[in-house]
C-alpha cells in the first residue's frame, strides 16, 4: 500500500519542515486525523483508499483461506490497523507501528484478530504507546 501523500512537503525531512512551518505546524499535520499538509493527505484520506483496498482485495483472498502478506508504510498501516482495531481517532494518533517488526493477524469467523508483532521473543500484543 503506497505512503500517504505528503504534498507540498513530499520529498522533506521533519527538521527542513519544521524550519519553514514551525514545529506546532509539522506536528498537527503528521499527527492529526483530518488536517492534511498543504495539497496532501491527511490520514483520514489516506484510510478513505486504504481500508477500500483492505475490503476489496484483502479480505476475499482471507475469506479463501489464503495467507496475505501486507508490505506498507506507517501511515497507510495505522489506518488499516484503526479499522480492523476500531480504533479512535485520539488512539489512532498514539499508535505506534514499528518499522521492519511484522504485525500479525489471524482471519477467523469473519474478522481479523490481532495475535501481535512476531519478535524474536515472540509476540508482543501492545499497539498504543
């Protein structure tokens, strides 16, 4: 699933961003639910092609039985991942998705159940800072 489009600011780091805008200003747009950098996405918008996708393509392969394996980036796995949790948008802003560390979950009687990351220590469950 491709990134959220980050406009005006594709392409910068959070230092250069926070030069031109201000660090409250970076901060509202990487954080916010519904506040979208200049000519961007926010993560609502980003969820409004996301969890589409999710319901389209993932889900019918699930449904026949099928592993599926999900390569994406973090803003495109926490709307995911506040959809199949039913998450709010004030938990969706503390949610942490490591990088490079899999997330599990289990389709069964019709639902995705969380089971966890897959460490080398096993799976731990916590999601939310």
């Amino acid at each position: 699933m491709n990134e959220r489009y980050y406009g005006k600011l594709q392409g910068w780091n959070k230092d250069y961003a926070r030069e031109v805008y201000g660090d409250e200003q970076v901060l509202l747009w990487r954080r916010s639910y519904d506040i979208a950098p200049p000519d961007g996405e926010s993560l609502k918008d980003t969820a409004g092609r996301t969890i589409p996708y999710l319901k389209e393509r993932i889900i019918p392969e699930l449904e026949k039985g099928k592993n599926v394996l999900v390569s994406a980036h973090g803003n495109s796995l926490r709307s995911v991942v506040m959809y199949i949790e039913n998450l709010t948008k004030e938990e969706v802003l503390r949610l942490n998705i490591p990088t490079g560390v899999p997330l599990i979950y289990e389709y069964k009687d019709g639902k995705l159940i969380r089971k966890g990351y897959l460490t080398e220590h096993g799976f731990i469950t916590n999601l939310i800072d």
